[in-house]
C-alpha cells in the first residue's frame, strides 16, 4: 500500500447506520385527532332522503358507514319507504342498487312510476288514482279500466311524463337486482363494485337490502364447511353473522346501507314493551344498527297516537294530523289508494337521541310525504301542545340538486327547500 493510498483510508469517515425502527402496531390516538380535525374542512358526503324531519336526524342524510333499519310489521310500508329513499339518493346524484328477495324487479319500477305519477296529477285529487298494480299490469291503459277517452287520455300521457322523469333523473343511477336463495353479503360485495365499474363511479353507493334476513353467512376464515352450514342453520346466528357483514363493507366502502327487518312476534302483537328494538332474528341487528326506525300506520291518527303512547318523543294526535299535508284528508284519488297517517319512531340514533316524526302515506302510490310541520320530536308530547320547530343543519352537500318535480315541492303549498349545493360529482 503506498502512502497517498493508506492517507485516504486513515481519513475516511465510517458512519454505522442504525437499522430503522419498526412502525408501531397501532395508530396513536393523537394521530386519529388530527385525521378528525382534518376532516372537518372536507366536503360534507351524503345523500338526502328527501324528508325534511329524518334528514334533521341524520344531521343531512345517509352517509357512509350507515346502517339504517327499516323495522315493523308487515302492511306497514317498510319497502314503500326503502324504494323513496333508494329513487332520492339516485334523484340527488348518488348511486342506489337495490337487492330484493320478495319482489320482481319490475313490481319496484310500477311503484316508482305510481310514486311519479301521483305527484304528476291534479292536486285537486280528482283525477284517476291510478296504484302499482294497475301500472305493473298495465290496466290503466285498458279500456275495461277507464271507458272515458278523455280520462284515459289525461292518464296515459301522465304515465309518459313520469316515465320520462325517471328514465332523465333517476333511472341512470338506480339499479334494482334481485338476490337469489343463499345469497350472500360477499355476493352484494361483488354486486357494487360491478355497478362501480359499469358506472365509472366513485362517490356515495346507497344500498338497500330488503329484507336482510333472506341473506346467508359467507364464508370467512374459519367459519367454512360444516362449522358455515351450522351459523347458516341458526337463524339468530346466521343473522348476526350476515349484519356483521354488512357493517364491515358499509365501514370499508364509501356506501351507506339501509334494511328492512320484521319486528319479533311479541312486539308486533303489542305484548312486547320495548322500544321498537326488538329485531327478528338477532340482538347484533340492533346492536350494529347506527340507525333504527321502526313504523306504525294507521287511517286514524288518534288511534295512531294511542299505540305510540310511551315511546321517547311520541307524538299527539294533533301533531301526527299537522305532520301530514292537509290534503291527505281532501284529496280523492289518494283516499282511494289507501291514503293513512305514518309515525316513524327512531328508536336508536347513535348521533343523536331518540325521536319520532309524523307525515303521510299513501299505500297505492308507493309515496311517504310530509306536511308543514315534518321536524322529530325528542320528548313525549301532551295533547294540545305545539311540537317546536327545528331546523335542520346547514351542512355542504357534495351532490347534484334534487329535482324539481320532487312531490313534497309540487303539492305542499307555502313550502321553501333551502339550496342545494351542487358540485361536479356525477
């Protein structure tokens, strides 16, 4: 070794580098503040439902990571309610597939098109009252139905417009597949993500299942073979695993989800004093739930009141009447297609407490509607005590605007919207 060679090797600094430390097996709490706060500036995501008093609940509408069960007996309008809040969440810019196991894909489009059609008609409600199933079997367009050329007319073009408000505003969002015997969540998983990929889109998915209990357990690590079939035998345990599910891939995709559920035996027959939480099947469906409305209709708003005395924000009889438009009571075709009162109760709100509101229902048409005083009740109401307005949140919505034959826009008189917000989400 020469010496400008064993100079340059006496000089040269050695650095020993230590061995990166491993990344802790946990999120520090400080960090998710900060992920919070940081959210706070983001667009407020979600879709509305287009009902003033259950957006009030849901501090704006469905968003992600919601559960929201629809719960009663049956007759009273769960699936009604399922398909209004599946065609507004399309309505308004967002994505709704809607999984049923008790009705035909077409049965669903007759009661979209009733809803359309009966917000289309002369809100003096002397026009023909034509229901779902006059649209679903096409009786409304038969002369045996309607002998009068100038009525069928009147109702025929009425089924034009409402088509081709559904096919411009809702149908381009609004996906309706049926599920088939031994479905699986893991099945609707692969459901959303091919509507995803046909739609190109990316923002809020609106899920619907109706009703949850005719889906089975997927497989999932060791819960295979003998050990699946056994959860799927057990309908407590089979439930349990299904909504599990269900509020994994709610957390886990940029979906909100809502379901039917029957109520237990007991509480359908009135012996049950509980809240509206007993759920069939499992105590995991109410304990998953983020929200939980069960129903209650009735032509009769006293007697209405009268089986909704106990529950936290019961309503009074007047205040059911108030929450209901006026013409509920005046309108011809909607009494002929079973117009009644509805009450639905929250029995469990995580952001928020529980509360009741009121509005109309009409059977035939597939349509809930409100009335001039739609906003929830938190505490039990006395007869003759006025229900305090509130207003809902002003949140930014990051979805397109509602449209503007909405039915609570055409035949409420003296109702003002607030602006929607639009974005450039599709």
């Amino acid at each position: 070794m020469n010496e400008e060679t064993e100079d340059a090797f006496e000089t040269r600094d050695v650095i020993a580098t230590a061995p990166d430390a491993p990344p802790p097996p946990f999120k520090p709490s400080p960090t998710i503040h900060s992920e919070m706060e940081a959210r706070w500036s983001e667009p407020d995501v979600f879709a509305k439902t287009g009902m003033r008093g259950l957006d009030a609940m849901l501090h704006g509408g469905l968003r992600r990571g919601e559960c929201v069960a629809l719960a009663g007996s049956a007759g009273h309008g769960k699936s009604s309610l399922a398909i209004q809040l599946a065609l507004e969440a399309a309505r308004s810019g967002g994505v709704a597939i809607y999984c049923t196991a008790e009705m035909a894909p077409d049965e669903i489009l007759a009661r979209a098109t009733a809803r359309e059609m009966f917000s289309l008609a002369d809100p003096s409600g002397t026009g023909w009252a034509v229901g779902f199933g006059e649209v679903l079997r096409g009786h409304h367009l038969e002369g045996r139905t309607i002998t009068s050329d100038t009525v069928q007319t009147e109702v025929l073009q009425r089924y034009i417009d409402a088509r081709e408000v559904l096919h411009r505003d809702v149908y381009p969002h609004f996906i309706v597949r049926p599920l088939a015997g031994g479905a699986t969540i893991a099945n609707v998983a692969d459901l959303v993500a091919a509507v995803r990929a046909a739609l190109s889109f990316t923002g809020l998915v609106v899920l619907v299942i109706d009703p949850l209990q005719r889906l089975f357990a997927s497989e999932m690590g060791a819960r295979s073979g003998k050990a699946l079939e056994a959860v799927n035998a057990n309908e407590t345990e089979r439930v349990s695993a299904v909504v599990g599910e269900l509020k994994a891939l709610a957390d886990s995709q940029n979906l909100a989800a809502v379901f039917t559920s029957d109520t237990t035996k007991a509480s359908a027959s009135g012996v049950s004093v509980g809240d509206g939480l007993e759920l069939r099947g499992s105590y995991q469906l109410a304990h998953l739930a983020t929200v939980i409305l069960t129903m209650r209709t009735d032509i009769d708003a006293q007697q209405l009141a009268k089986r909704t005395e106990g529950l936290a924000g019961a309503l009074d009889e007047d205040t059911i009447r108030r929450s209901a438009p006026t013409w509920l009571r005046t309108r011809s075709d909607a009494g002929k297609l079973g117009a009644r009162y509805a009450l639905l109760h929250c029995a469990k709100n995580r952001n928020g407490p529980p509360a009741s509101f009121a509005m109309g229902f009409v059977p035939g048409a597939g349509l809930f509607v409100e009335g001039e005083e739609s906003t929830p009740s938190t505490s039990p109401s006395k007869a003759k005590t006025k229900t305090p307005k509130t207003k809902a949140p002003t949140i930014a919505v990051h979805l397109s605007a509602m449209d503007s034959k909405r039915v609570a826009d055409e035949i409420i008189a003296n109702t003002k919207t607030e602006p929607v917000e639009e974005s450039d989400t599709p």
